[in-house]
C-alpha cells in the first residue's frame, strides 16, 4: 500500500514539476513517507488515546514535538512496526506520565538549559534517504531549531499548569532522543549522512 502510494503521489509531482531533480524528488519521497507514515501511525494511536483519556494531552505533546521535528529531523526506524511500537509507547505512556508526576522547577531549569545545549549541538540531525547535504541549510536548520527550543523551555517555565509544563518537556526531549548520535548507534543506524554524500561525490569527481 506505502509503494502504491508513494509511487503514484511521486509521479504526479514529476508530471506537474519536470523540472525537479533527483534531490529534490529525493526530499519529495521523504516527505510523502513520512506523512503516510504519520497517517497511518495516527490512526492506531488516535484510537488507544481516546480508550485511554489522554488524546487532547497526546495532541499537545505531538504538537510541541513537531515544532522542533519539523526543522531538526532525526532518525527514522528502520521498519514501520519499529516506529509504531516506538510511537505508541512514546505518545501514550509520557502523556500518561504526564498527567501523574510533579517535576520541581529547578530541576525543569536545569533540562531547559541541557535540552538548548544538546539541540544546538546536534540539530539537524539527518537519514540516509534525506542526507542534509547543503551547508547554508544545516546551519539554518540549527538556528531555527535552537530559537524553537529556547522559546518552548521559556514557556514550560512559566505555565502554571503542571501537566502543560510536563507535556513541552517530553516533546522537547522526545525529539532530542532522535537526533543523538548514540540513540542512531543503538539503532545501528548511520549519523552525520551529508558526509558520505559528499565523500562519494568527491571520490566521483577524481
């Protein structure tokens, strides 16, 4: 059903833009992945939040995550079955968690200030399928991510409401989680992608 979809969706886009090359064809497929992905994903977690009274917390945190998904990317599962299971855990038992615990707010200071210095370092972080091989955009990507950041760790300090807070909190380092280069070594997944796209294109040119 992905490759249907992925196929049919990638060839209307190349009817309509001839122009596109493969990178960017190559960023089309990443992006249409990823929202099938998602679609699908979706569905079955939508389902277990409802059955479980935490859909509008889950919605919250899935927000707050994509805010920084969206510019410092991160690792992808190697098999959907991996990502699902991963996501369900993730966006049903942390808002779950969220709803239940008390974190002092000295010690959400300290997470603040380690989750700005780890999304500084290592945002963007990208895949073999989407290596980020552009220079002027790794840098963009990074600032862009760092000020998201900076901005959701400001508002988790000063919302009053405990759950909100806990909610920005685990978004925040759910997506640090996938752009670590030891969560891509457990994985056994390849980092810092862009160099091996531009070692092969060195080796090309010689």
């Amino acid at each position: 059903m992905k490759k249907r979809f992925l196929k049919y969706s990638l060839q209307t886009i190349k009817n309509y833009h001839p122009e596109y090359d493969d990178i960017k064809m190559d960023e089309m497929r990443y992006g249409l992945e990823g929202f099938y992905l998602s679609i699908t994903k979706a569905i079955v977690i939508f389902t277990i939040a409802i059955l479980l009274h935490v859909f509008w917390e889950m919605i919250l945190m899935l927000i707050f995550f994509n805010i920084l998904r969206k510019t410092g990317f991160g690792l992808h599962a190697s098999k959907s079955w991996i990502c699902l299971t991963a996501s369900t855990s993730v966006f049903i038992l942390l808002p779950l968690l969220a709803k239940y615990i008390i974190i002092p707010i000295y010690i959400k200071l300290i997470l603040g200030i380690l989750a700005i210095i780890l999304v500084y370092r290592y945002a963007p972080a990208d895949t073999i399928k989407h290596p980020l091989i552009y220079a002027d955009r790794r840098k963009k990507y990074k600032y862009i991510t760092t000020i998201n950041c900076i901005i959701l760790v400001i508002i988790l300090l000063l919302v009053k409401n405990e759950t909100l807070s806990n909610l920005i909190l685990f978004g925040i380092y759910n997506e640090i989680a996938l752009i670590l280069p030891i969560t891509y070594k457990i994985f056994h997944l390849s980092y810092d992608n862009y160099k091996n796209y531009l070692k092969t294109n060195e080796l090309n040119i010689l």
